[in-house]
C-alpha cells in the first residue's frame, strides 16, 4: 500500500476529488490548468503545488521519470521561494519515489528527513504520513515486526491529532492489518479489517475499497482458503483497473497467481503471473536505479508456463500444447524439410477397467501409462502428450526410420508388461498404436497429421487390437504386427 501526498492547501475542490477517486490522468489536467494560471500570475506558491501534485498523481500511476520531472520544476521554485515546509514536501514525495524504485535506503532517509522536519515544524498530520510511510517501507525490507511497531506508533499520534482524518486513519489500519498476517496474527488482522472496512474514506473511495479487498486475499490464503482468497482478489482487480493505480493492480496480479497455483490451476495462475511480470516490466522501464533482473520472478514464469502445459493427471503435454507444438514443427518444416511422424495409442479395453475397478483405479493406470513414456521417450525433438481420456500422442521429429522404429518398440513392449497393482487389484492390459509420417503424407496442421494416425489407430482396434499399424495416406496399410516391427 502507498501512502500519497495529498496537498494541504485546497486550491481546487474538482481537483481532490479526482484524486481520491484515482482518476489521476484527469486530476494532472485540472493541475496543469491551475499550473497556467499561476505562471500568468507570477504566483511561485501556487505553482509549487501544482507540480508536486502532478508528480503525485503520476507516481500514483507508477510513471516514476514523469514524476521525476516535475519534482525537479518543483525543487527549481522550492530552492528559490520554498520554506522548511515546501522542503518537507519535497523530501516526502521524493521518498515514495525511491520506494517505488525498491531503493529502500534512500527511501528511508528521505522519510526519517520529513520526520524530522515534521517535529521541527510542529505538523502533526505531516508527521503521521511519514510514520505510516516508514511502516510501509520496513513491511517492503520484511521488517515486519518494526512495521508493525512504526504504525502503532503513526496510530497514537493520528488518535491524539488527527481523529477526525478517515483518509490517514483508513492507510494505518491497512498497514497495520498487513503486517498482522504477515506476522500471523491472524485475529489482530481481521479486527483492524474491520476498522478498514467501517471507515468512511475505505467505503467511498474505489481505490481504498480495492486494496482492502487484497488485504482480505491475503488474510484468507493464510488461514488456506483459497477460494475464498481468489473471489475477493478478483473483485480487487475489477476495482484496481477503474483506479488507474498500477503498483496495487500489480500486487493483485501476483496473490492471485499465487492462490490459482495452491489450486493446481496452472493455466489460470501463469496467466496471472504473465499479467504482474508484464506490469512489472512496464512500471520499472522508466526507473532510474532499476530494470527488471527479477530470477526468482523468471524462475516462476518459467515453471508455470511449464505446469500449464502439463496434464495434471498424466504429467505429460495437454491437448492444446501438443496442437501448438506440432503446428509450429509443420510450419517451420516447410523451409527445414524436417520429417514429424506421429503416433497415437490407446489402452485395449479401457472402458471395461472403469467399469470393473472404478475411475480412481483408471485414472492410476493413466498415471503409470503417462510416467512410462515418460520413461522411454527422453529424446530432444519430441514431445509426448494426452489428447484426452486414454489416448496419447507422441510427436517424433528428424528421427532416422531405425531409430524411431526402436523407439516405438520400446514403447510398445514397455507399456505391454506395465503392471499397475494397488491394495485389491493388479492391472495389465495392451495397447493399439496407429502412426503416420509426413515422409509419406502432406499434413499442414496438427489436426490433418492426427486425423490419419487416428485412423491408422482405428485399424488396429478393427484388426484384434494389440498391434501397431502404420498409414502412408488413408488407404495405404503399410505395417500391422501384434509384435511391432518384428
């Protein structure tokens, strides 16, 4: 959560109230108009304030160099005609800046100056921001235990000056239900929910509503109710993208793929992930300190898009990979001449194993079928797949005529002796295999190479089952061996 800048002086009521609804491109331009009319005016005061809640709102938008800009016109004006209070300002924009840039040091220098310069001015309000700041910066270095204490310390002071204030009530009671869950206080967290969610600020502001509902996320993934967890992060994310505030957006993309991974959803949760390391990379282009060099955010991209992929019951590819796949092999073979045979297998009777032992038996026997050619089939250039029930597909691409038949065999022979056993039952069964090559076919698409290994597959089934039987085009039976390639 960040806490923003709100100016104290109200020159323009339009203006607050742009801002608090997080409409931020609007709020700049009620700004900038304002800007004119000061300059006209040879107003420096009135000016000072324009550029530091253009440069808010554009770091609230996560567009850190424009900010950047204006606070250097600010600073030009402030080293000229600015008192300690405008150097408060300055140094407390410049502080959410640097926290926004992960450059937590200098982010913490800057707010322990605007403590400092808040004591010395006697500014109770002031002085509560950069407490509630300073919080948010130990939570973000996983301080949590003195992020927790700094916002308790924010809290006695907005008590005693500024009770009335439901905006800064509303940001310390956020920081402080954080750290509670991040520290496992789980109880102490939903009470300050709570508060959040009675406070007036939190209930008519969108962007408040929307990162009360993350906190929410969080504190349900940490008591392990992820589905819970998900519907309120999807709410949050239907309200983050009316605010036009990236960083929070950003934080709701990763806890959502997080929750879609604890559900083994892994489509929905690399979409997810995608959805931050995109934003991530959007927010820091701009930064001065930083670019994204994430691993660890690498690491997970990587891993998702793997279990994505994969079937969750067979751990090989889904349906759609295999499609994917093999359509980008046929496109690029039309230039490399590459030879893609494809092989599709079933096991014999299948249905009468669900029926005699159940489905739960039946999804053990598509388990072992998966790891078995997983086993087998380690070679680069292929690629293993269930196209759904128990039919599977493997894709063999610039195999030699003799290396592809020994694989086969293998594979064949592998799966015939497979022995699925569990406490009452002991399961072998046989398998037919029909495959095709585009040596001898024209196939553009998976669906054209499939479609006549498929048939090649019926063919076996007709012809007794147990036997693999190879189609150079529909009409052509070049092998059919109850022995493979004997």
């Amino acid at each position: 959560m960040r806490i923003t800048y709100k100016p104290a002086v109200q020159v323009d009521t339009e203006y607050d109230r742009l801002y608090a609804a997080g409409r931020y491109e609007e709020a700049i331009e009620v700004m900038r108009t304002f800007l004119e009319e000061c300059e006209r005016n040879k107003n420096p005061y009135g000016a000072m304030l324009a550029h530091i809640s253009i440069a808010t709102c554009y770091y609230c938008m996560g567009q850190s160099e424009c900010a950047f800009q204006s606070i250097l016109l600010y600073k030009k004006l402030c080293d000229e005609y600015g008192a300690q209070y405008e150097q408060y300002n300055l140094c407390h924009l410049q502080s959410l800046i640097y926290e926004y840039e992960r450059n937590y040091k200098k982010a913490k220098e800057c707010t322990e100056e605007c403590i400092h310069l808040a004591r010395l001015l006697s500014l109770p309000h002031e002085l509560c921001v950069s407490y509630t700041i300073l919080s948010y910066i130990h939570l973000m270095t996983e301080q949590y235990e003195e992020a927790l204490t700094t916002a308790q310390d924010a809290l006695a002071i907005a008590e005693l000056h500024t009770s009335k204030d439901s905006r800064i009530q509303c940001h310390i009671y956020s920081i402080l239900s954080i750290s509670y869950v991040l520290l496992d206080q789980l109880a102490e967290a939903a009470y300050a929910l709570e508060v959040v969610a009675r406070n007036p600020f939190s209930q008519s502001s969108r962007l408040e509503r929307s990162r009360f509902l993350y906190i929410k996320g969080l504190l349900a993934l940490k008591v392990d109710d992820t589905e819970l967890a998900i519907s309120f992060l999807v709410e949050a994310e239907a309200l983050a993208l009316t605010t036009q505030n990236s960083t929070l957006l950003k934080r709701v993309y990763l806890q959502q793929a997080l929750a879609y991974e604890n559900l083994k959803c892994f489509e929905l949760a690399y979409s997810y992930m995608k959805k931050y390391t995109f934003m991530l990379e959007d927010l820091y282009k701009g930064c001065t300190r930083s670019k994204l060099e994430d691993l660890d955010i690498q690491y997970n991209m990587s891993t998702l898009e793997r279990l994505a992929n994969i079937d969750s019951l067979s751990g090989v590819y889904t349906r759609h990979y295999l499609e994917s796949a093999c359509d980008q092999w046929l496109s690029e073979a039309r230039e490399t001449k590459d030879d893609i045979c494809c092989v599709v297998f079933d096991i014999d009777d299948f249905k009468t194993i669900n029926d005699q032992y159940g489905h739960l038996v039946g999804d053990e026997v598509i388990k072992a079928v998966g790891q078995t050619c997983r086993e087998v089939i380690q070679e680069k250039q292929t690629i293993i797949g269930r196209y759904g029930g128990d039919e599977f597909v493997i894709l063999f691409k610039n195999f030699s005529k003799q290396h592809l038949m020994h694989k086969i065999s293998e594979l064949f022979q592998a799966l015939t002796n497979l022995c699925v056993t569990g406490h009452d039952y002991k399961i072998q069964f046989t398998i037919s295999m029909g495959m095709v090559s585009t040596e001898s076919i024209i196939a553009r698409k998976f669906k054209q190479l499939f479609r006549i290994a498929d048939q090649a597959l019926y063919m076996a089934k007709s012809q007794g089952k147990n036997q693999i039987v190879t189609l150079s085009n529909t009409n052509c039976h070049i092998n059919c061996s109850s022995r493979p390639f004997s």
